[in-house]
C-alpha cells in the first residue's frame, strides 16, 4: 500500500502529547470534559484520546480550521502546513476549532457516547449504535441542546412541588442547638444488618468492627467509633488499642471487636462462637433486618458536622416514611421487577430478588414522588434531562451504599464493577444539603454543568507542566434524525437503539470507524444497566420502544460471561463473543469507504481477551496497521478494579485487507515482536510513564497484533498455519519470562528479591488484588501468594487480598527480626507520617530501603517517598544536624 493512501492515524500519533493530557483528564473528568459526568457509563473512553483519533484518522487538506481551508496554512498563520508523508506536526492542530464538513464516524458500540460528542464537536455527522437502551439515553441528552432558563425553571418547579417535602423527611435534632426550633440536615444514614444465631435465636449485628468515621478535619488525629453494648458515638484516639465507652464505661477494641470475618458471622451471645455462613442464614431466614445505629449531619445555622445516634424523634421519620409508602404504593412507579440472574451480581445471594428490595422504604417512596413530578413535566425534552438527573442519583440513593470511612464520603452502588451488599449500608440525603455526595441537586447540578459545556465548550491542555485551557473549542449541537440518509441536509446525528450486527445505512458511505468495543468478559454492561433502566422505563416506555421490554437485551450482547451455564439467566461464552464482534467489525468494513480506517481502543489481562478480539478483526477483513500505547483511565476504576493493573490502552488501527501476503515463519516474527515491545516499552518509560505488569502485558499483545496480522493468515510454526491463541499464548510466555524477568532482576539487584516482586506485580492494583489472579502471576517467579501474606505485605479477605498500607504495617514491622526493604520503606513512611522520622530513620536506612522508597515514590506517584528518600540519604552519610524534615 502506498503512502499517498495511508491516514495519518496509520503513520503517526503524538502518544507523549496525550498522554500528558490524558493522565490529567482521567483524575479530573468532571472539569476538563463535564459532559461526560452527567450520567454514570462503564468504560467511558477519554475524550482527549477520541479527539486526537478521529483528527488523525480524517485530517487532510480540505479540513478547515477556524473557516479556512488547512491546505491554505502557513507559519504566517501560526500553524505549520502538513507533511502528510510524516504528519507530525498535526498535533498543533489539537486546540484548533476543527471542521471536517460532514465527513461521517461511524461507531458500531457507542457506550458512554465519547465518539459521537469528540465528531460532533469537529463538525462531522455521527452515526451511533447501542444495543443497550440506558446507554442510548444517555448519549441522547449528552447530544442534544437545551434552554438553560427552561430547565432551571422546571428544577425550581420540582423544588416547590415536592423537594420540600423530600428535605422533611431528611431532619435531625441538632447536637449543638438544644432547645431551639431548628433541626440539621441529616447527611447520612447508618444503618446495620442483623441475622439470628442459629444457635440462641439472637439477632447479631454484622459490624466488621466498631469504627465509624475519621475526624473530619485532617488536623485531627481522632476516630470516630461505636460502643458494641450501648451503640454511643464517640471519639477515640487509637482504636486498635482498649477503648472506654464515654457513657456505659465498657472496654472493648473497636477495630477487633465486630462478629464478621470473611462472609461468615458468630454470635456475641453464646458461651461458644462457633462460625455461621451469612448466605446460609440468608437463605434459611430470608433478607436480614436493617437497623438504624448512626446519622452524619450538618447544621446550616452553626455550621457544625458530626456524627449522632439517631433518636425518637429519627425513628419517628422513617415509620412515617414506612406508614406513608404502605398506603400510596399501588399509585407510585415502583419498579417490581425481578433482578437479572447474572455472573456479576453477587447481592442476589444476600437476599436481593427484586430491585425494589434494593431500596428502603423511605428511598422508594421519595424516589417515586419525585420521579412522579419530573413526569408531570410538559417539554419533553427538560423532562429527559430531569430524568437523567433523576436516575444518576439513583446510584447514590439505595441501600448497596457504603461509607468512605477514610475520605468521610458516600460510596455509590457502582464503585466496583459489580454489585455488591453492604452489611453496614448507608442511606442519602435524596434531594441534598450543602454537603454530601449523589444527591438529586447534586447530580442535576452535574448535569446542567455538562450542558453548559456544550453550548460554551473549551479545551484543556498542558504547556510547560501548566494545565492551561482554550476556549470556544467545538460547540456540541446535536440534531437527530431517524434515518441515517437525512444526515447532512436535516441533522448531524443518528442514534440507533439495536444489535450493531446488522447496520442499515449505505455501504462505502463512513470515512471512519472510531469506537471501543466491549472488553471480552471484564463488564457485562446490560446487567449493571438494569438498576437505572428500571426507572427509566417508568417514564420512556410510552416514548420510546425500546424501553417496554422488563429489563434490557442479554442475549445479544457482545461480552463473553465468565459463569457456568447453570449460573446465568443467558449464557454467552468465547464463542459467543467471537461470533458477536466479528459481524459487527465486518458490517463496520462494509460501511467504510476505501481509503477509511478503523480505530478502536482495548486492553485485556489475558490472552483470551486479546485473541478473540484479534481473531475477529481478521474474520472481518481487517488487519492492523498502526498501534499506539495510550494513557485509559484511572487507576482503581469500576472496568478495570480487579481485573488488572492495567493503566494504558491500546489504539489500535484497522484496514480492509486488499490482498494476502507472502508465507512467513512464526520464528521469524517473535523476535520481531519482542524488539518491538522493548522498544515501545522503554520509550514510554523514558518519558517518564510508569508501566505496571499489565501495561507490559498490553504493549506486548498489541505488538503482537500488530505484526501476525500483517502476515495473516500465512503465519506457519512447523510447517501449518500459526493460530491467533496459539501466537498470543507465545507471546505471553515472552512477558512473563523475558520482559518481567528483566524488570525484577534490575530490582533485585537494587534490594531483596521478594520486595522487588512486590513493588513489580502487586502495586499499581488498586487497593486490593484477586487471589487467583496475583497467584498466576507469581507462579513464573516461583513466588506463592502466601509469602507476602506471611510477611504482612498482603491480608487476605475471601478471594480478594487486600494491599496494606505503611501505618496497618507500622506494628508488624516493628517486631520483624529480618525486615524486606520495602517493610523499611513502609517504616519510614509511616515515621514521616507520625512526625518521627528525624528521631528514628537510623535503624531503617540502607541502600536497599532507599532503593524501595525510590521506586514507591514512582508507583505510587506519591513524591513524599522520594523526599523522605532524600533526606535519610543525605543524613545517613552526613549524620549532621537532623533538624525538621519538610
């Protein structure tokens, strides 16, 4: 193929560039792109990644910019005039307000709508197509204009008609303001489950242990916990260590103190404490009891915030709430559906059947007065931005909540992947004080604020470490039309709620395919989606089709679901998924025009992930012609949270293949593929990118990619055909014995072998790792899980391993005879912390702990590792003068 032919998307890519705006977006998408934050999606793509993309996959000389053609450039504009051979300086065309005329993207799995807004926004049409109708709604307001006057008008409505109402029931007694005719806002709501011991009848509360909350004020060093006999709410400053009760004087050890350990729970009322199941006692007593224990507040006239025990006069407000539901239930919108049976729902055994049993009785009857005045709206169109308001606050509103204890913040439903129960969960304030997290306001506010960026957009970027923004970038203006042929002459957009395996517009009529399809078995999209659908079905199901089936399309979704066929409703396996993507990736080539390219981002922890992503582009036609390392989202996030400590996506650029190429050997390749992966590798890592295992993973795979499909399908090992799995599977043993190997072996040489695993496999996870998951990677170092577990680096919880942090470490360490050097690094850190470290850093310095706080100060992004690293360098060699460490 020629040049002349290639995109610039196939040539170059300005991954450093990006990346540097990237990384910033992904901690603060909220401010740097606000339309994406008015509605929770799963593996939401950045949007300064899908604006590079599509301006690299379209620019060319009849592109305008700012109304004049980019063929007309030169430096007395300011602008470079392009090397289309060598596109490199189109990165200075990244702030520009770019106007691709109507050129067509196409995305066959638009999601969270990140490709359809970035086109929009340089003036191209979009086609979208979604088979999830929660997804298609979303993308449809994120789109879609607007009056500002007219909406803020019907939230002022909503206020009057029913918001008061709401905030009545949400009231407390104020600690500090007795006697006066005023209550606090109650924030937060604690509540506990409690099951019978099977053994006397009791009911046990399922407190994990006895702490409650943080200070609030960081210049605070106390903790917040509960008396297990008389449930007072009190101050503490250790609460490792024995505890007062300030009113009933018992002494207890609040963090050891609770009945639960690893989904089992033992009565405090029996002589003996013999372990009982909690999904055995749920399934022989049926959903546990919930009792209020604790209430956040705010007082809006002292301003004060705290921590109370609820009282007669709380109790009182929820069997009023209870009272009042029992005799309006029949005329609210309530949703009675049973909850989907699928792999990623780990509450159903907890007792969670129906999604209404989701919510407390004073949630349900809020929320569905609320919903039943947003419907009253007469716009359509201000109706469905309240409503989306309405159901992003739902996520915030239900009792699978739990409490940031560190951070003194609400939790929502999704901040896993996954719904979970909650033994301890925490009910909201739904239409919200002047604090907290998820409320109704809050969420409408979010929502308005995304709308606003749409009629007055802007563009971030970073110049000389600065983070600096460009104003009046792009305007996002959609208008819809049903019919894909009507694109141009009476709208710019159309959005399609159905299978993309089927795609009714003209073949040849795209000039792009930007998209992100679903990542083989890490998010099944549909089952999550249900918990909002189900309450927007009770308003869009007289509007819109697509929303009068009982829960959204399983069968039919491309993901591959990791349970047995006996354990889902619909089972999807590896074939399933394979078949799925390859009839949409070839109806997206029969929709390109020739010279078109399609560009998708991925990343996957296996190889299975990859191969059956790969095996379906080349079923469609397609082989790979450019691939690019680029920063995805943030560490910790609900797609990626245990599935691998992956931080980079891969771009990765597709094209009809014209012709088959010459036979080649699959020796002959790995080299190529190795050489290429360290390069990659060690560029990134120049840059100053920190890759975690997983990202070496990633670059490796898309490499690998990159080069068999080039040769496909002529990739011969011992005289046959080369299969996609078999040269993934290759590779694989590539990283884990070459790559990896060298990366520990440099640290080894640094410190001891087992800490430079560690640093290697362990961090950059999260918070916590799969058992399984950590003990496969472990097992080519010929590590097992339980030596970090005996050297407390790791606890294990069920089949998760939760990662400790230097101050749970602190006392282990202390009374280790042969300490690792990270457990030196940890101990440093933890005297820095408690103001320590001048009197004690002696004992803990040496090259290797110095060496691990260097390398934690990098994985970490913590810079407070590498100062501390300074300063016990500098005064191990010097012993001066200690001074104040700063």
């Amino acid at each position: 193929m020629s040049d002349e032919k290639r995109r610039p998307l196939e040539i170059s890519f300005p991954i450093d560039q990006v990346n540097e705006i990237a990384e910033k977006e992904a901690h603060a998408k909220r401010y740097y792109r606000p339309v994406y934050t008015m509605h929770k999606w799963w593996a939401r793509r950045l949007g300064s990644v899908f604006r590079t993309m599509i301006l690299y996959a379209l620019a060319d000389d009849e592109m305008t910019v700012g109304g004049e053609r980019q063929s007309t450039f030169g430096e007395d504009d300011g602008l470079p005039e392009i090397d289309w051979e060598s596109p490199d300086d189109l990165w200075e065309y990244y702030l520009e307000d770019i106007d691709f005329d109507g050129k067509t993207v196409l995305d066959p799995f638009m999601g969270g709508g990140t490709s359809i807004v970035e086109s929009l926004r340089m003036g191209c049409n979009a086609i979208g197509s979604e088979l999830n109708p929660v997804a298609w709604f979303v993308v449809k307001k994120e789109v879609e204009s607007v009056d500002l006057d007219k909406l803020d008008a019907a939230f002022e409505d909503i206020r009057d008609s029913v918001g008061q109402e709401i905030q009545d029931y949400y009231q407390t007694e104020c600690p500090h303001c007795e006697g006066d005719d005023h209550n606090a806002d109650s924030m937060y709501h604690f509540w506990i489950k409690k099951l019978p011991c099977r053994n006397c009848g009791e009911d046990v509360p399922l407190f994990k242990d006895y702490r409650l909350a943080s200070a609030r004020s960081s210049l605070d060093s106390y903790y917040n916990v509960v008396c297990p006999d008389c449930w007072n709410i009190f101050p503490t400053e250790d609460y490792r260590s024995d505890t007062e009760c300030t009113d009933c004087k018992n002494v207890f050890v609040p963090y050891d103190a609770g009945h639960v350990s690893r989904g089992t729970y033992t009565c405090p009322h029996c002589n003996e404490h013999p372990e009982m199941d909690i999904i055995e006692s749920v399934e022989r007593f049926g959903k546990p009891d919930e009792e209020l224990f604790a209430i956040e507040y705010y007082c809006p006239e002292t301003g004060e915030k705290g921590y109370k025990e609820p009282d007669e006069f709380d109790r009182e407000l929820v069997s009023k709430a209870q009272a009042e539901l029992e005799d309006s239930r029949d005329e609210l919108p309530i949703p009675q559906q049973e909850r989907y049976r699928g792999s990623s729902d780990r509450a159903r055994k907890h007792g969670y059947e129906y999604y209404h049993q989701m919510f407390n009785d004073r949630q349900l009857l809020l929320l569905s007065k609320l919903l039943s005045e947003i419907n009253k709206i007469e716009d359509q169109n201000v109706k469905e931005f309240l409503l989306l308001a309405f159901s992003s606050a739902t996520e915030f509103n239900n009792m699978l909540c739990e409490y940031n204890r560190t951070a003194n913040k609400l939790e929502g439903v999704y901040k896993r992947h996954t719904i979970l129960s909650r033994h301890q969960p925490i009910e909201n304030n739904l239409w919200g004080t002047k604090y907290g997290r998820g409320t109704f306001t809050g969420e409408f506010d979010k929502m308005r604020a995304g709308k606003e960026f749409c009629q007055n957009p802007y563009e971030k970027y970073v110049e000389d470490g600065e983070t600096k923004q460009k104003d009046g970038i792009g305007k996002i203006e959609g208008k819809l039309v049903d019919d894909p042929h009507d694109l141009g002459e009476k709208g710019n957009v159309h959005l399609r709620c159905g299978t993309s395996e089927y795609l009714p517009i003209e073949d040849n009529s795209v000039d792009a395919v930007i998209t992100d399809p679903p990542y083989f078995d890490n998010v099944m999209y549909s089952e999550t989606a249900d918990f909002y659908y189900v309450w927007l079905k009770q308003v869009l199901e007289d509007e819109y089709d697509h929303f009068t089936a009982e829960l959204t399309p399983k069968a039919s979704e491309v993901v591959s679901d990791p349970a047995g066929e006996d354990s889902v409703d619909v089972y999807r396996d590896e074939e399933h998924f394979v078949t799925g993507l390859t009839n949409v990736f070839d109806q997206a080539n029969q929709k390109l025009k020739d010279d078109g390219v399609m560009a998708f981002t991925y990343h996957h922890k296996s190889t299975e992930g990859w191969s059956t992503v790969l095996q379906s582009v080349l079923n469609a036609g397609f082989y790979v012609t450019a691939l690019y390392p680029i920063r995805g989202e943030m560490r910790g996030s609900t797609h990626i949270h245990d599935k691998a400590n992956i931080e980079y996506d891969m771009i990765v650029v597709c094209r009809d293949r014209d012709d088959d190429p010459e036979e080649v050997s699959w020796r002959s390749l790995e080299d190529d593929i190795y050489f290429r992966a360290s390069e990659e590798i060690n560029r990134l890592e120049e840059s100053g990118s920190r890759l975690t295992q997983g990202d070496v993973f990633a670059v490796t795979m898309g490499k690998c990619l990159e080069v068999y499909s080039e040769h496909y399908p002529n990739v011969t090992a011992d005289g046959e055909q080369m299969s996609v799995k078999q040269a993934l599977e290759t590779i694989r043993g590539i990283v884990d014995e070459q790559l990896m190997a060298e990366r520990v072996q440099i640290m080894s040489d640094e410190m001891d072998t087992l800490s430079a695993i560690y640093l290697t496999y362990v961090l950059g996870r999260g918070d916590s790792v799969s058992y399984n998951a950590l003990n496969k990677d472990l097992r080519t170092r010929g590590v097992d899980v339980s030596e970090l577990v005996t050297e407390g680096l790791l606890k294990q919880d069920g089949d998760q391993l939760r990662i400790l942090s230097p101050s749970e470490r602190s006392d282990r360490i202390e009374n280790k005879r042969e300490p690792l050097a990270v457990d030196e690094a940890h101990y440093l850190k933890y005297l820095f912390e408690t103001d320590q470290l001048a009197q004690k850093f002696g004992k803990w310095t040496n090259e290797g702990s110095i060496a691990a706080l260097r390398r934690l100060g990098e994985i970490e992004n913590d810079e407070d590792y590498g100062d501390i690293a300074d300063y016990v360098e500098e005064r191990s060699d010097t012993q001066l003068d200690l001074g104040d460490f700063s």
